[in-house]
C-alpha cells in the first residue's frame, strides 16, 4: 500500500524544520565555543593577555561601557549611518542592476565602468569624499552608499541575467510592458541573488563605517576603537570589534529569515 501524499509532505516539512532548528543551534554555538576556548587559553597562558585579554575582562569592559551609555551612543550613531548608506547606495544599485541584466546596450555602457571602479579601495577614496562632502554625515554615508552599491549592482545584474529567457518572452508575448517585465518577472526571479549582494553590502558597509568613522568622526563604533587604541585601552578595542562583529551576525541573520521566507525553494535544500 502506497504513503499518502499529505503524509510524505508533513514528513519533508517535519524535516526541513529540523535542519532548520539544528542549523540556526549551530549558528549560536559555534561563537560561543570560539569564545570559551579563548577564555581558557588565556586563563592558561597560551596566549599573551596584553594583546588577547581574556573575555571576561572585555565582558567587564562592555558592562561599563553599556552602563555609563557610551557604547549604546556609538553603536546607534553607527547604526543609523548604516542605514542611510545602505538605501543611498542599495536602491541604485538594485534598479541599474535589473536595467543592465535586461538592456544589453546599456550592459554594453556600464559593465566597462564597474569593472573599472570596482577594484578601487574604497578606503583610498575617503579623503575625497572628505574634500567633497566634508566632516559632517554626508561622508560617512557617501562611504558606506559606495560599498553597498557595488554588491547589489553585480548580484542583481547576474540574477536577472540568469533567468530563463522563456519567461521573458512569454512576458512580451502576452504584451508585458518594460515596467512590468521588471517588477514581474525580472525582479522577483532575481531575488536570492539580490540578497545574496545585500549581504554582502552590508558586510562592506560595515567595514567601510568603522574605517570612515576612524578618520573623520568623533562618534560612532569606529571612532570608539580608535580612541581606545590612543589610550591603550585593549578591552575597549575589543568591545567595538565584536558589538561589531555582533551586528554583523545579527544583520546577516534577518536577512536570512527574510530570504528563508522570499526564497523557500532555495533555504530549504
């Protein structure tokens, strides 16, 4: 006697939401593994404290740093220069990225400049951005617009470019117009690649923040760990470098719910 059908699809869901509860137990454990062989491999001399300070002293150095407010001021300040970049730089680069995937003469225009532009640091433009947008926000959000920028363009140009031309000519042949073959078709078939460049943008923007506020900032996680590095204050260093890491983690981790629910066909394999 053959299984039912409703009975084999509760089976593949029960073990598609077992991988996905053991995935995201081993996402949480693995740091805190890391974490507890650092503790005890300072605690036991293995490595040199003035340089790696065990993380309990840099947990003290976190709640005194939380409970006087400074680090709760530096990370939002980060943060909000985070977000502004990332919708200055991502909403451009996510439409180019679709125009060129469906115009080959305006891939024809485009693709010369980002293979040219690309490679630049985007650190060594700093300076300018400075002589462009001054001291203020604008060049902090300048930095962070170009390094999510770059990310989303190429990773939206190459999903569009990836889809199955069938789908767009049944699109033109039931008289899709330009505008909906690209929020129609275009757009949601270069989902998981879209997301993939947010990723990966916001990883950079990340980067690209703490070295802007480094610079020109007295604010912000990255000016934190400057003036920590002035005063030889290791612990605090390392407080920004994994709030840091920690938003990272977090960020990375919405983004892949978000993707888990827009793309389930892909998280699910």
């Amino acid at each position: 006697m053959s299984t039912p059908p409703n009975v084999i699809q509760a089976a593949r869901l029960k073990k598609g939401f077992d991988r996905g509860r053991r995935d995201r137990l081993i996402s949480i454990a693995s740091p805190l593994i890391l974490l507890l062989i650092w503790e005890i491999a300072a605690r036991a001399g293995l490595i040199d404290q003035r340089f790696f300070p065990a993380p309990s002293k840099i947990f003290m150095t976190f709640l005194k740093l939380a409970g006087n407010g400074e680090l709760w001021s530096n990370t939002w300040t980060t943060l909000v220069r985070l977000f502004w970049g990332t919708l200055v730089g991502g909403i451009p680069g996510l439409l180019l990225g679709v125009a060129i995937g469906l115009s080959r003469p305006l891939r024809a225009v485009v693709d010369p400049l980002v293979s040219a532009t690309y490679p630049v640091p985007k650190s060594a433009i700093f300076p300018l951005l400075l002589l462009i947008c001054g001291l203020g926000e604008a060049s902090k959000i300048a930095m962070v617009a170009i390094g999510v920028f770059y990310p989303v363009l190429i990773n939206t140009a190459t999903g569009v470019l990836e889809i199955n031309k069938i789908y767009l000519d049944v699109g033109r042949n039931y008289g899709a117009n330009r505008w909906q073959v690209f929020s129609t078709i275009a757009l949601p078939g270069a989902v998981p690649h879209i997301m993939s460049g947010i990723k990966l943008g916001l990883g950079l923007g990340l980067m690209l923040i703490a070295i802007a506020e480094m610079i020109g900032s007295k604010s912000g996680l990255g000016y934190m760990i400057w003036n920590a590095w002035e005063l030889l204050s290791v612990e605090q260093m390392y407080v920004g470098l994994l709030v840091i890491a920690f938003l990272g983690f977090v960020l990375s981790t919405i983004l892949t719910e978000i993707e888990r629910k827009l793309v389930p066909w892909k998280t699910t394999r």
